[in-house]
C-alpha cells in the first residue's frame, strides 16, 4: 500500500518526534563579543666578539690599565642590560680575573673588564650585569691589565669573557 504524505505532515511528525528544529525561521538574541590579543616577540639572539689589542708587548714590566682587548655584545631586541664577566674559577669578582699564559696556567696577568660608557653596574649572581641608559644594540667593552704587571714571561696569554642575556 503506498501512502502519501504532505512535506507539512512529515515536518509535523518528525517535530513532535524531537528530530528536526522548526521549519520556521527562528529569532537570535543579541551577541556578545569577547576579544583577547596575543604578543608575538622576536627571539633573543646574543653576538659576543673579543679581539686583541695587545700584540707584540715584550716581557717585564707592563702599566696598570695597558689595553690588551675590546669586545662587543649586541643583544637583538635591542636590550639596555648587558650581562658579563671574566670567565676565571680564581676571579673575586665578574670584572676581575687572569690572563693565562697558554701551555703554562701558573703565569697569568692581572686583568679587569671596563664597559663602554653611558653604562652603570650591578654585580649579580657572579655576573656584571652591565645597565645603559636606554635600550640599544649594543654595548662595547675593554680588558685592561690591573695593577702593574712585572717580569712576563713571552708567550700567548689568554683571555676568556662570557656574556648572556638577563631576564628580571
């Protein structure tokens, strides 16, 4: 037996079935809207150089505060903290340390580390966290002998310096 049913019916059965919405265009109350951002920041990168400045001293006596080396960290952002020591197990303080003499470690040379100008320092967790005056992409150093240093022997000396980034 074949039965016809209208679209009106077979709606109707199925609505009061609990299958299907109304067929009727139905009324939306008002929206509400929310928002967040979000940040996207550039990743940290840190450049050290250190470069010689002292070549062909001859051995005996050398002046306290003889430039030996200068060096440069860039921080990319640009940053206006600067984190860096002598790299010495013997050094009383990040700024202060050795030159070692290569093939020898019991001759070693006085050094200290001086940052560029427009720069005060914090000594913090054995670190000279170098603060400028405002941010920028870099910041410059020296290595200076400290104090006088008499009867070096000839020979390579070495001089090792860290630097990092600094988070608060």
């Amino acid at each position: 037996m074949n039965m016809k049913f209208s679209k009106k019916t077979v709606a109707v059965a199925l609505l009061s079935l609990g299958m299907v919405g109304s067929a009727s265009a139905g009324t939306f109350g008002a929206p509400v809207e929310r928002s967040t951002s979000f940040s996207v920041t550039q990743e940290t990168r840190l450049q050290h150089t250190l470069e010689p400045d002292a070549n062909d001293l001859h051995s005996g006596n050398i002046p306290s505060g003889t430039l030996l080396a200068h060096g440069t960290i860039a921080i990319t952002p640009n940053d206006f903290q600067f984190p860096m020591r002598i790299k010495d197990s013997e050094a009383q303080t990040p700024a202060k340390g050795f030159a070692v003499k290569t093939g020898d470690t019991t001759k070693k040379i006085s050094i200290k580390m001086e940052p560029g100008a427009n720069a005060g320092t914090v000594v913090e967790n054995g670190w000279l966290r170098v603060v400028t005056t405002g941010t920028q992409p870099s910041m410059t150093y020296k290595i200076l002998t400290d104090g006088d240093a008499n009867s070096l022997d000839a020979g390579n000396y070495q001089i090792t310096t860290e630097a990092t980034t600094w988070t608060p």
